[in-house]
C-alpha cells in the first residue's frame, strides 16, 4: 500500500507564469502515470491526497476550478480505470462536496466495484483528525446503544470505523515538492510507514519516479519498534 501527497502544483504553474489551474491539470496528468506504474509493479493499493478539509480555506475560484478537474476526472478517465481492473474508491466528508460530485463518485465505485488488480483510493475534502474524531464518535455511538462494551474498544474495532476499514495500513508514504511534513493525512494509519520525501514537484512526477520509491522502499528493513538484525 503506497499514499502520496500530492504536492507542488502551484508552484510548478506559478515558476513557468501560469495559474494555478495549469498546475493542477498537469498535476492530474501525473495521477494518470502514476496509477499505470502502480498496477505494473503489482502494487495493491494506491491513496492519493487530492483535496484536505484545509483546501475549503483556499480561493473561490481555485476550488470551483478543482472540482471541475474532479468532475472531469470522473467522467473521462473511469471507464479506462475499469478497463484495466482498477478499482475507484473515495475517502473524505461526502457531505461538503456538491451532489452532482458525490453522484459521480458513487457511480465510480459501483462500476468498479468487482475490480482487483488495484485499488485506487482518492482522499477529497479529507482531515486525518477528523477521520479519527468520526470513528470515535461512531465507536461511542456503539457502546451507548449496548452493541460493544467499553473493554472491547482497541486498535482493530478502532480501525474498523475509520474511512480506509478493510485496507491495510500504508506501507510507504511518499510526499513530492520537498516539503517534509504530514499535513493531516491518515494520521492513524501512517503509524510505521516508510517516509520518502522528494524534491520533484507533483506535476513532474512520474511513474519512474514512483518506481524508483518503491524499489528504496523496499531496499528498507523495517522493524515496527522491534530491534534490527
């Protein structure tokens, strides 16, 4: 399981004197390659960043342009997913997108549903912290209503209320534009993953790039707290 934040589409628009519109264009040209890599190196799951519960604070009009990159995202290139066996998955608070968006995406995931070659996840209008205060809520919600007792609350009946239940947990998480932080993403579920932090900006990555993270990867010995070798 890789994720990736996508990162650095705006100043990759911004040093050629373009607006942030092209960046995120040519960002999702990288997203095309990237999801082409992944299945070809046997890649299970794919998570994707696409737009934090943080972007809402972000220009009228840049949000109105990425959902209608979204929007077409959905329209052109699912039939294609399909046809290779990916499988479309969305994670994120469904509830602040417009209708029509949330149509589409449910259409997404139905239409790809049987898929197995891999399962690509887009993380929209997404905040780590919220993710875990929602699965907390719903794990309250269980006990009042007398269906878990307080000592069957741990780790697992955590993750089973999280967006990303039945999915393992990250194995690497990658984030372009060389910024080295987090920024709210799968706080819970990035506990032991491998961390690459490249220079590259999102809109020049490429799926060599993402092949080159994957084989340091797994050039990695990982340890999850236990002493080395």
């Amino acid at each position: 399981h890789v994720a990736i934040i996508m990162d650095g589409n705006g100043r990759w628009a911004k040093a050629r004197g373009l607006p942030r519109t092209a960046g995120h264009q040519k960002g999702a040209e990288s997203v095309k390659s990237v999801v082409r890599a992944a299945a070809g190196m046997g890649v299970g799951y794919l998570t994707l960043f696409g737009f934090s519960s943080e972007n809402w604070k972000r220009p009228e009009s840049e949000i109105k342009d990425l959902m209608g990159l979204l929007r077409y995202y959905l329209k052109s290139e699912i039939l294609e997913l399909n046809k290779e066996n990916v499988r479309f998955k969305m994670i994120g608070e469904r509830g602040r997108l417009a209708p029509d968006i949330v149509d589409l995406i449910e259409n997404a995931e139905r239409l790809t549903a049987g898929n197995t070659r891999l399962i690509l996840t887009i993380a929209i209008s997404y905040g780590g912290r919220a993710e875990i205060a929602a699965a907390a809520r719903r794990l309250a919600e269980q006990v009042t209503a007398g269906r878990l007792r307080p000592e069957d609350v741990d780790e697992n009946a955590f993750g089973r209320c999280l967006f990303t239940a039945g999915m393992p947990d990250p194995d690497l998480l990658i984030r372009t534009s060389g910024e080295q932080r987090i920024s709210n993403f799968l706080l819970w579920q990035i506990a032991y993953s491998e961390l690459i932090f490249t220079e590259t900006l999102w809109p020049e990555f490429t799926g060599a790039e993402f092949e080159s993270a994957v084989r340091e990867f797994q050039g990695r010995e990982r340890r999850y707290g236990a002493a080395g070798g």
